[in-house]
C-alpha cells in the first residue's frame, strides 16, 4: 500500500492523491498535504507535523499513545522528511 509521503496516510483511491501545477495526481502526497503543485502546509517542521497527526488522530478516536508511537515511527522515514 502507498503511503502518503508527508503526513502517511494511506493513498487507496484516486480521490486520495494529491494534484502536481497542472492538476494531474501526484503520486507522492496526499490530497490534504498537496494540491496543484504545493505543501498545504508549507513551512512546517517535522516536529509539527507529527504533533498535528497526533491531534487528527485523537478526533478519530485513536489513543494518544497509539497515535503519537505511529506519527513518530512513522513520519522520519518519510520521503518529505527525510535529511
């Protein structure tokens, strides 16, 4: 399964995958990390984002525990963050 490779959510559909300058799908990031071209989010940090995850996840109902051991095992590996 693809991985969204900025925030790691799941890319199962078309409606998933963000959109490049010229509106076709990018295959990288997601729809509410990127759209036409550029990071929703420009200039956050890794750290931000993790913690942002973090709060999504707990409006979803998933443990903070849960939901903090998934952003920061995941999120450093991916290809927005990596160094």
């Amino acid at each position: 399964m693809d991985l969204c490779q900025s925030c790691g959510m799941p890319l199962q559909s078309e409606d998933d995958f963000g959109t490049n300058e010229n509106g076709g799908r990018n295959l990288d990031y997601c729809r509410f990390c990127f759209q036409r071209g550029r990071f929703t989010d420009e200039g956050i940090t890794m750290e931000e984002k993790i913690e942002k995850n973090i709060e999504i996840a707990k409006r979803m109902r998933m443990s903070e525990e849960t939901a903090r051991t998934m952003a920061t095992t995941t999120i450093p590996h991916l290809k927005r963050w990596k160094k």
